[in-house]
C-alpha cells in the first residue's frame, strides 16, 4: 500500500465516521417523531372518544 492509498483510506473511513454519526443523530430525530405522531394520535383517539361518550350520552 502506497502513501496515497492509504492517505486515501484514512479519509474515506473519516467519512464513514461522520456518516455514522449523521445517521444516528437522524435515527434519534425519527424516533422522537415517532413517538410525537403517536402520543399525539393517542390524545386525540382519546379526545374523539370522550366527545363520541359525551354526544351519545346527551
């Protein structure tokens, strides 16, 4: 292996690092959305439920 290869090799596993770590940050960005979507369709399943209660008791 010559200087540059290797020059070239330090590089591109830098890069991997970097994507790495971009990809973890974004995996973690997802999962907050996820759970947000979900938390938010549990409320309003709950909200639609407590309204449908109150419509069909009245």
């Amino acid at each position: 292996m010559n200087v540059q290869n290797a020059i070239d090799l330090c590089r591109l596993k830098e890069m991997l690092l970097y994507q790495k770590e971009k990809r973890k940050e974004i995996d973690f960005q997802i999962e907050i959305l996820e759970r947000l979507i979900n938390e938010t369709s549990k409320k309003e399943k709950e909200e639609t439920q407590k309204w449908l209660s109150k419509e069909l008791n009245t």
